[in-house]
C-alpha cells in the first residue's frame, strides 16, 4: 500500500521536476491516517518540499494532484486537505487482491527485508548479579526481546548480549553479605556490612553454604576466604537471573564478563589504542581520557592515582570489543537514571572511528507496581523491590512482557496486577490473544458444520465482503507491513502492541455484528477467510512480542 502511493507520487514529481527546477526525487512520507474520513494513506510532500520550491505548500498539492490524476492506478479518489495534504483512497478490488496474496504468501507477506543481513548487536538487561531481577529489568528484558525479534525478521543479523557486571566494589560486596550471613547463622556474630544487601536471598546462598561446606570456613577472615563467598555468591545469583528469564522467554546469544575483559588483557589494550591515537594525558597522577574532544562535558579519569582501572576503563574495552566484531549498528537498553552516560560512550566510540548514528541508547523508564489502583509493597525476597519472579508466578510471562510493551520504553508505566489476571477488554494481552482464539474457535465450528471449512482462497469470491466493517478489517490488515518498518526504523517495539490492540478491537466488533458461519456458503467461506488473515497478522505480531497466540483460553 505504501509503495503503491510512493510510486505514484514519483511518477508525478517526474513530470513537474522541469517546472519545479528539481535536479532529484525528494524523499515521499506517507502516513496512515488516524480517521478513515481522510482516505486510507497521506502524504506531506507538499509542506516538506514548499521551503525549498518557495511556494504555499497548498498550491504544490494542486500542482502535484493534476499530474497524480493523469495515471492509471489502484485509487477510488484522492483529496486535497488542509495546507497541501493529499489522501489516497484506493479501490475495493485493490483490498480484495491483497487480502488474496496474504492468504496464499501467508507469514512471508508481512516481512520486509530492511537489514539486508547488517549485523546489528543489541545488549539488554545487563542487570548487576548482586540480587535478583526486578520489574524494571524485566521492561528492558521484554523491550529488548521484542526488538530483537523484530529486526531478526526485517531482515538483520542481531547478536541478543548481557553484559555480566563481575569486576567492580558491587559483586565484592555481595560476597561480604553473604560471608558475613554465613557466620552468622553458624554463631559467629560479626556485623553486617553498613551497605550490604539485606534481601532474604543472601540467606538463601548462606544456607545452601552451609549445606555444601558445613562450618569449613567458620571464624576465617573475609580476607581468607572472601573469594570463594564472592565467586559463589555471583554465580548463583547469575544463574538465577538466567532461569527467571528463561521463564519469561528470554535468551541470549552471548553473555559477556567484564572480568574476563581484563583477563584477557583487552583493558589494557583499548587504553592503549586511544594512547597512541592521543587521546590519553596525564594529570595530577591519574590518566585522563579527552572525551570533550568529542562533545562530552568533562574529560574522564581512566585509571586512577593509586594506579587502578575505573568503572569507566572497563567499558572503554567493552565497546571497542563490540566494535572489534564487526556491527553495523550498537543498540543498547539502559536505565533511564544512565542518561548522563550516553555523550560518555558516544565519545569513545567516535574516538575508535565507530560512525556517528549508528550507536543507539533506548533509556527504560520505571515501572510503578500497583494493586486496585495502590502501589504494592516491598517484595520480602528482595528486601528493598519487587522482584520479575514475582510478577511473573503471579501474572504470567505473556501478560508480562505484553504490558510492558504498551508505552514507549523511556515512558514511566503503571503495571496493575489485578487488571493484568482479568479476562476482559481492561486486560490489553487478554484481549488481543483472545481475539486470536476466538478465530480458531470459529474455525472449529466451521469443520463441524461444514466438510471443508479451509480457505481455498483460490475458490473464494472475495467481493461480497461489502459490510463497512469487512472493509476496515481488511484495510487493517495492510497497515501492519507500514507499521512494521515503521518499527524497525524506530527502534519502538509498542508500535506493533498499539496496532494489536486496535486489530483486536475491530475483529471484537466486527465479530459481535456479523455472524461469520451462516446459510450463505459463498458469504461464509469468504469471512472465513476475511478471520484467516486477522489470524496471520495477529500472530505474527505478538510473535514479534516475544507473546504466545493461544488457540484456547
């Protein structure tokens, strides 16, 4: 639908370039409007080119529209609205054919081929392993997911990495918690560390210590003993937070240690390319990074003054080595609180040559847990939040991830847990997945009415689906592959979630209007079909969510 009103405008403007005093095609944005009042698709050519042609942008519609007139094309009419908007609206014949071609390409009509095999690496989560998962690592798990599954099927080579934070004070301190639990449940009663992690999981790991190792390092100093309480401290809790995302459906290709950065001597390494590159100074005894060079505020502090690495050194390596695997494009997912560090990373990857615009930040907002309305309280697993466990016993991973996928990622969300468990159109997840069910329950129904309930679509007149609501049902559907790659060249994973939902509300509606399995065999087996394709597009969309699309509910 897109590339039919492209292709036309083009052919217009190859007629008006000599009157334009045009040297080439300027790029053509079409929209799909918000009201079928305004045809099925717009474009704003017209007030995007009016600066340039030095014109009143209603008069280059006028100018544009006569010559558009002047083909032969899929189009009922078209209008000339407001400033210089053109609306196209095409033909039934037009709609009948492309709900054909969708039955017979089915799930491969709906792909488009954006990323032509671009290698693109997207690190999501990277949560510290110093506790377990909380809802809002499970918003960046489910965006990131979701992303991820949409540029895989535009056509990119997406490499899914979680960047395992096991180097710094925060995985140490981890082990001191739970080192000193351990005396403690043993006898020894040594005070807890001042910042120490208080969550009933540090028991947990203490107990299983125990179990494991009786009172083998009972009344040893952390300074004798603190590696093992550190490195198995992080490891459970690593593999904790792999099965809770596992369990909400979530897996990587690559889980990446910091530690092992500097294991391999790739630290060293990266400060050393930016030394020869530079980029490196030194002042007051400590090593500097000339990060204002490349639009950063201030420069930043590398190593310090006693001679050890900061935070900041490790993830110089870290991105010179996604660079050093050769992406195209960097997406990575962060916590809103980490705006502040986007200028930081940008000017080290400038600094090794990485092209501007192709590293991409997507902040995740908070997620406010709420019950009937009221914030729910602490989680008495994790001591200070709610943990994803949580949510997901209790909701489920489908309804989970749906939800969190209902407002852009940098947006804050409340999540009610009560409208999550209810069937009903209140329950966003509940009401699309149901509308996927409903069809195959309709499907059900026709076999037991009917010898053959399949879509034959080539025995199917398709022409007497003539009900308005038939209509906007199958125009719908052909706005998924504009919303798709409107998608992918957005990063915005909720475009497709807005979309679901609004698909859903149709067929709801159409279904309560309309009986589908009727006396009227040729009308039947047509809407029949008309529900196969709300199928197709129904699951391929939540499969692009990271969503299952149930037969039964």
């Amino acid at each position: 639908m897109k590339q039919e009103v492209i292709d036309t405008i083009s052919n217009a403007i190859k007629g008006l370039r000599k009157q334009w005093g045009l040297s080439d095609i300027p790029r053509i944005d079409v929209e799909i409007p918000k009201s079928e009042a305004h045809g099925d698709i717009f474009t704003t050519l017209a007030m995007s080119i009016a600066k340039s042609l030095k014109k009143p942008p209603r008069k280059i519609a006028e100018e544009l529209l006569a010559e558009i007139k002047k083909q032969e094309g899929p189009f009922e009419k078209f209008e000339l609205a407001g400033a210089g908007f053109i609306n196209f609206t095409f033909k039934k014949e037009y709609f009948y054919q492309a709900l054909e071609k969708l039955l017979n390409e089915e799930h491969s009509y709906l792909k488009t081929d954006i990323g032509k095999d671009k290698k693109i690496q997207i690190e999501f989560v990277s949560a510290n392993p110093t506790g377990p998962l909380h809802i809002g690592h499970g918003r960046g798990a489910a965006v990131g997911n979701a992303l991820s599954n949409i540029l895989a099927s535009a056509g990119y080579d997406v490499e899914r990495e979680y960047y395992i934070n096991d180097a710094g004070v925060q995985v140490k301190l981890l082990g001191q918690s739970v080192y000193t639990r351990y005396q403690q449940m043993l006898g020894n009663n040594i005070p807890f560390p001042e910042d120490g992690y208080k969550g009933s999981y540090i028991e947990t790991i203490s107990d299983e210590i125990i179990k494991k190792a009786g009172n083998k390092y009972f009344n040893q100093s952390f300074e004798e003993c603190g590696d093992f309480f550190t490195n198995y401290s992080y490891k459970t809790m690593l593999a904790d937070i792999a099965k809770d995302l596992r369990d909400f459906g979530i897996t990587f290709d690559r889980w990446q240690s910091e530690m092992e950065l500097y294991e391999k001597g790739k630290v060293t390494d990266s400060l050393n390319t930016l030394h020869d590159k530079k980029f490196l100074y030194e002042r007051d005894s400590a090593l500097w990074f000339s990060s204002t060079r490349f639009g950063d505020d201030k420069d930043r502090v590398v190593v310090k003054k006693d001679g050890k690495y900061t935070y900041f050194a490790s993830d110089i390596a870290y991105h010179k080595d996604k660079l050093d695997r050769g992406f195209d494009t960097i997406i990575a997912l962060w916590g809103a609180d980490h705006h502040g560090y986007i200028p930081r990373i940008n000017s080290v990857l400038e600094a090794f040559d990485f092209p501007k615009g192709k590293f991409k930040v997507i902040l995740i907002q908070m997620v406010t847990l709420l019950r009937h309305g009221k914030p729910v309280q602490m989680s008495k697993r994790a001591g200070e939040f709610i943990t994803l466990r949580e949510v997901i016993d209790e909701v489920g991973a489908d309804t989970t991830k749906f939800i969190f996928l209902t407002r852009r990622p940098d947006s804050h969300l409340e999540f009610d847990i009560e409208v999550a468990k209810e069937q009903s159109a209140e329950n966003p997840v509940f009401y699309v997945q149901y509308a996927f069910a409903r069809i195959s329950s309709i499907f059900k129904q026709a076999t037991e009415k009917m010898q053959d309930a399949r879509c034959k679509i080539q025995e199917v007149d398709l022409s007497v689906l003539k009900e308005p609501d038939e209509l906007s049902l199958i125009k719908k559907l052909f706005q998924y592959p504009m919303v798709f790659e409107g998608t992918v060249l957005s990063f915005e994973p909720h475009r497709i979630t807005y979309y679901l939902q609004e698909l859903a509300k149709l067929f709801h509606s159409y279904y309560n209007k309309h009986r589908v399995i009727s006396d009227d065999k040729p009308l039947t087996t047509a809407r029949l079909c008309l529900c196969k394709g709300v199928q197709i597009v129904l699951e391929e969309g939540l499969k692009m969510l990271g969503v299952s699309a149930p037969e039964r509910m």
